[in-house]
C-alpha cells in the first residue's frame, strides 16, 4: 500500500509539472524569504545576551546640565565607576571605557588609523564574557601602557607571530605593550572595539580630568550583586550626586541604569559605543515574515483545493472500493506533504547561500547561516500541519456518489 501511495504521488506530481511548479516555487520562496527575515530579528535580538552576567550588568545613563548646555545620554564622569563600588556593596564591579579617537597605530612600516581603540579598567574581564585566547585577564590591563588587542588586529599587525610582549607605537602618546590577545569579539555586541589599553594609562599620562565631575565623557558600566533589584540602586544615586556635587562647578546630573540587553534596540542615545538597532523595526520585520508565510500557505491552499476537484474520482473510486478515510488522508497528506517536503529543500539552501552572500555585506556572525536548515524546517512542518491536514480531510470526507459523478 505505501509502494502504491508513493509511486501515485510521484506520478501526479510529473503529470501536473505547472501546477506543481508553481506550488513548489510559492512555498519555497515563501519559505526561505521568511526564514531570512526571522534569523535577522533573532540576531538582533541577542545582542549582549552571551555574557555570562548579561543579566546583572548595566549601563549608567545621565542626564543634567552644565550652564547653559544640557545633555542626556550614556556619558558619565571618570570618578563615577570607583564611587559607586566604594559607596555601594551591592555593586560588584565597575568598568569605564573612553574612546581614544582615531588614534595612527603603528608597527614598523605598517600604520593604520584605528577608530576603534579604548581605554578600560582591568575589571573588563570580571564584568564582560571576552575570553582571552592569550595573556592573564586578572593582569593583562593592569600597568599603564599596557594592551590588549583583538585576534583580528594580531593578524594585521603581527601576521601569525605571537604578538604578546611585542609592543605597537601610537601617535603622540607613546609605546603600548601588548599584554594579551581578545577573541573576536562578537557581532551582535553593542561594545566594538579592536584594542584596549589600561585605564590607569590615563593617569600615567596626567589627564586633568580624571578626578572631576563635571567633564562627561566617558562611559560606566556596573555589575550587580545577583537578584539585587537595580531600582534600589537607582533611587540611592541622587544622594551619591549630591555629595559630590561640590566638586561639580555649579553643573547639576541624575543617573540612571539602562539594563545592557537593552542598549542595542531601545538606546535613545546616539553616544552609544556600537551601532543602534530599532525594536520597532524589528516588530514590522517580524509582522512581514508572517504576512509573507501565510501568503504561501493560502496560495498553497487555494491551488490544493482547484486541483482536489480533478481527485475527487479518485477518491470516489477508493471510497467504493472500501478505502477507508484514514487511508484516504494519508493517500492525500503524502501528496501535499510531498510537495511541502521539497519547498524546504529548495527553500533551505536558498536561505543559507542568500545569508552567507548577505554576511559579506554586513557585520554578522557566520554561525547564524546554520540556524537556516531548522528554521526553515520547523516553518515547513507547521506549514504542513496546516494545510495539509485541511485538504487531505476535506477531500476524504466528500461524499462517494456526487464525487463519482463528478465531469
């Protein structure tokens, strides 16, 4: 019986080319369009979601004025991070960074400007999952003019040579040994840098401003102890604020914590260190994916039921002949689910070499084109259930006579 099914579905499916064709071409395209959409929003939606403690960490925003100016953004002073671990227990770690702009990075006759270049409190490591693939993290941004640099930017400078201990000069500031080797860091990480430099570089080069708190321009990134609610922070940093407000020169702030998960998709900044996403776009895309599918699926449905009537002799003759219902849906289910079966295995290699093609234009993890294949099968599942299931039932449960009298 199922060697009969089989060939019969074959044999209508050759029979029937265009309509097979065209049913085929719909679902696939649909399929794989859709697929392409849903990876776009699941990456964007893992931003800074693979730190170990991306639940704790968060991101302190300001807002205030200074005279005549007003700001608010993800700025805050440089004494900030040291206050808020000697003031609070409850926050762990502390971390700045503080764009080094543009800086001319240089090794012998290779120069390059190197718009990603930061300083950072050795905390980093505590506070941030970025593994290093060489070096101590507990020292590596310990001493000043110490650095740590991406796998990337080892591979430019130092080709495959082991760079720890070799030092990179930078314009109008000095030698910086490399104490440490980053793994990449991730593309779906709002925090993209290329070097790290130690924060007590900043000091070592007398910078003025270390000690104010009036000069906002660096960014401050806390760790909270685990369940510790970051509302009960947040009401205590007005107090924090004022007693430090002295020093401030008349300028008047009110911090506040953005959750890091959040930064990339509902960041109001334009500070930011990395690129914004948009959750609204997000939930357009999201709302397009599905319009798209079910498109597909009633296209599908719509070209199932013209072509049903042609079976619906076929079906009489197997009713006389004391086929029961259950063999009638399988009958028709193989057929349809035949159908959806190659939609997924044209629609799936489509999806991953249109990612792959889409991944050298734009900044995204390559592992993500893997995540296609059960994707597009769980979409080609549901899609069977869906209209398979209808079709094949509506065909089976036809009336014997009136289908066997059908012209």
């Amino acid at each position: 019986m199922l060697k009969n099914y089989l060939k019969i579905a074959i044999r209508n499916l050759l029979k029937h080319k265009a309509y097979s064709f065209i049913n085929l071409a719909g679902l696939a395209i649909g399929i794989a369009c859709c697929v392409l959409i849903m990876l776009y929003v699941r990456e964007e939606l893992s931003y800074d979601r693979f730190h170990e403690n991306a639940g704790r960490i968060y991101r302190v925003g300001n807002e205030g004025q200074f005279g005549s100016e007003i700001w608010k953004g993800g700025r805050t002073s440089h004494p900030l991070a040291p206050a808020l671990v000697q003031e609070f227990p409850e926050v762990q770690r502390a971390v700045r960074f503080y764009r080094l702009y543009k800086p001319f990075v240089q090794l012998g006759e290779k120069k390059f400007v190197e718009p990603r270049f930061f300083y950072a409190d050795s905390s980093v490591f505590e506070v941030f999952t970025f593994p290093l693939v060489a070096g101590d993290p507990k020292t590596a941004l310990t001493r000043p003019y110490s650095l740590v640099l991406t796998q990337e930017m080892a591979k430019k400078y130092f080709g495959d040579a082991d760079p720890v201990g070799q030092a990179l000069s930078v314009a109008k500031i000095g030698d910086f040994q490399i104490t440490g080797v980053l793994k990449d860091i991730p593309a779906n990480s709002h925090l993209a840098f290329d070097f790290l430099t130690a924060y007590e570089t900043l000091r070592a080069q007398k910078n003025p401003n270390l000690d104010t708190w009036d000069t906002i321009v660096t960014s401050t990134y806390i760790l909270l102890t685990d369940g510790y609610d970051p509302a009960k922070l947040e009401a205590k940093l007005p107090a924090l604020v004022a007693k430090y407000q002295n020093q401030s020169h008349g300028a008047t702030q009110r911090l506040f914590l953005n959750p890091i998960v959040d930064l990339h998709l509902r960041s109001e900044f334009n500070s930011e260190l990395g690129e914004r996403g948009s959750i609204a776009t997000l939930s357009i895309l999201a709302v397009v994916a599905a319009f798209i599918l079910l498109i597909a699926c009633i296209n599908f449905m719509n070209l199932a039921t013209a072509r049903s009537l042609q079976r619906a002799r076929e079906v009489g003759v197997r009713k006389v002949l004391g086929a029961t219902v259950a063999q009638i849906v399988l009958l028709l289910s193989r057929d349809f689910a035949k159908l959806v079966g190659l939609a997924f295995v044209v629609a799936a290699p489509v999806a991953y070499f249109a990612m792959n093609r889409w991944l050298q234009n734009f900044a995204y993890r390559a592992e993500i084109s893997l995540g296609v294949f059960p994707l597009a099968g769980l979409m080609a599942l549901g899609l069977a259930c869906l209209t398979v299931s209808w079709q094949a039932i509506k065909a089976a449960l036809a009336n014997p006579v009136e289908a066997l009298r059908y012209e």
